[in-house]
C-alpha cells in the first residue's frame, strides 16, 4: 500500500467535507457563486469563458455560465483528449456526449474554441489563490497552455467548506486570480 501525499489527505479531507452538503444546499450555493461571478464579466476578455459540466458532488456552474452567456460571452465546456483539456463552444440547448471519468461534453462536432476565463473546479483551495485539483492534472496543464496563447483570467469556484489553510504549491504553480465561494469573493491580486 503506498502512502499518502500531504496533497491527497487535504484534498480527502476538503472533498468528504463538500460531500456533507445536501444537494438543496448545492444547489442554493451554486445559485449564490453565479451571482458572485456575474460582476467579473467585464474582466474575461470578451471571452470566450470555459466552465464545466459538475459531477458527484461539486458545485453547480451552469447558472454562472447561464448568466455569462446571457450578457454576450461565448461558453465553452471541456472535452479530455490525448493531448490534455480542449475547450468546444456550448450553449444550452447542446446534447452533450459520455466522457471520460463520468464527464458529460460537447460533440465534436462543435468548435473548438480557446477560452480567455475559466472557470476552474477544484478539490481544495487557499486564500493565496492556490488550489487542489482532483489530482490527474487537466487543469493545470490547461491553464498553463491557455495563459501562454494570451492574458488568461482565472476563478476558481468552490464551496467554503473546501477551502484549507494552506495548499503545499511548487513554484511552477500559478495562482488563481480569485476564488468564489457561496459566502465570499477572494481577490488574490488586487
């Protein structure tokens, strides 16, 4: 039996407190994030602005994405490729097709578009902007590959009771620019 990271107990630990909440609770905080989300509009570049489609028990970022595209901003959801996360265009009335680990995604058929704001998932995060993903990567090698084509704005959306008190980052990992929670918004440089 291998031995557990500091990384892996932090993020058990962040995830068993997320999986407490009930889905009504869920639901009213992801209400609460897309509100929070809403007045950053102006800062995602004209998009487009990639989100995803939640699983298990993660928050709900489909009102946020709403909302967005509601003012004008192109939404793009991820599709898990060979090569890491591509982002394809999604509007509302898209079929969505079975991904990899439990994923729902667009068709191919869609356009792949290069988000501008994203919208990050995360299992665990830090008031410096830090946070830890679900441990395979995507997003991290996303990030990196998107902030390197042009300016890249990030938010992480996660409930309260994920965040811990300090994420054990490396120096090659990049900081959020804010994080939103049901009760708060965390603005890591500014």
């Amino acid at each position: 039996m291998t031995e557990k990271s500091p990384k892996d107990l932090l993020r058990a630990e962040a995830l068993a407190r997320r999986g407490k909440l009930t889905l009504p609770e869920r639901a009213q905080f992801s209400a609460l994030i897309a509100e929070r989300v809403l007045p950053f509009a102006d800062q995602m570049g004209g998009g487009p602005v990639g989100g995803f489609w939640p699983i298990r028990t993660e928050l709900d970022p489909r009102p946020a994405l709403a909302q967005l595209a509601d003012r004008g901003l192109l939404a793009a959801l991820p599709v898990v490729s060979p090569s890491g996360l591509i982002f394809r265009a999604w509007n509302r009335s898209d079929v969505l097709i079975e991904g990899p680990f439990g994923l729902s995604e667009p068709a191919a058929t869609s356009p792949e578009v290069s988000p501008r704001a994203l919208l990050v998932p995360l299992a665990a995060f830090d008031r410096r902007g830090h946070r830890i993903g679900y441990g395979a990567g995507y997003y991290d090698r996303a990030i990196a590959r998107l902030s390197a084509i042009g300016p890249l704005f990030t938010i992480g959306v996660a409930f309260s009771v994920q965040e811990i008190e300090r994420v054990p980052d490396e120096p090659h990992d990049r900081a959020l620019d804010v994080i939103v929670t049901e009760r708060e918004t965390i603005l890591i440089n500014g």
